[in-house]
C-alpha cells in the first residue's frame, strides 16, 4: 500500500532518534555521577560548591529532562504512525465496500470505461 507519508521511514528514524536518547541518558548519568563527584569535592569551599552545583546541576537535569521529552515525543509519533495506519486500512475497506455497491465509474455519465 503506498502511503503520502511513509511509516516505516518514520519509525525507523524514530527509532534511531529513541537509540540516540538511550545513549545520551547513559551520558546524562554520567555527568550527573561526575558533577556529584565534583561537588563533594568542593565541600569545603561553600561558596564555589554551591556556584558550582547551580550551573553544573541545572545542566545535568536539563539533559535528564530533555531524554524525557524526547522519549515521550517518540512513543507519541509511534501512537500517531499506528493511528494513520489503521485508519488508512479502515478507509481502503470502507472504500472497497462502497466501490462494489455502488462503482464510481458510472458509464452513462462518463461514456465507456477506456481499456
């Protein structure tokens, strides 16, 4: 069946983009893991550590966050692929019926079907 938007070619990047968030939660555990590290090394200069744990934190949750949306983005894409699919299925066989009820090619307005 050939679609105006091909699924496969959308699931296959979403699922090339699900890989690559996998790959930057790993990374995103890492930072994490290395500015907690850092910040503890710091426990004896408070005013560096807390400058410190506010630039360095904040951009290790953004990058925990932004796994998560993306995440949430790609299964909302898969839902809507399988949507359009199933839908375009529902309309090929509605289309089907009515087709043999009643054909769309009428003769007595458009003269003989050409072969």
């Amino acid at each position: 069946m050939s679609f105006s938007v091909q699924p496969d070619e959308i699931v296959g990047i979403a699922d090339r983009v699900r890989l690559a968030l996998d790959d930057m939660l790993e990374r995103s555990n890492a930072l994490r893991g290395a500015v907690d590290a850092l910040s503890g090394a710091l426990t004896g200069l408070s005013p560096a550590r807390a400058a410190f744990h506010q630039v360095a934190g904040d951009r290790a949750e953004l990058s925990r966050g932004v796994v998560s949306r993306g995440r949430a983005v790609v299964t909302a894409l898969r839902s809507i692929v399988h949507t359009y699919i199933a839908a375009d299925d529902d309309m090929a066989a509605t289309t089907s019926r009515v087709e043999a009820a009643t054909p769309f090619f009428d003769p007595s307005r458009f003269g003989r079907r050409p072969r």
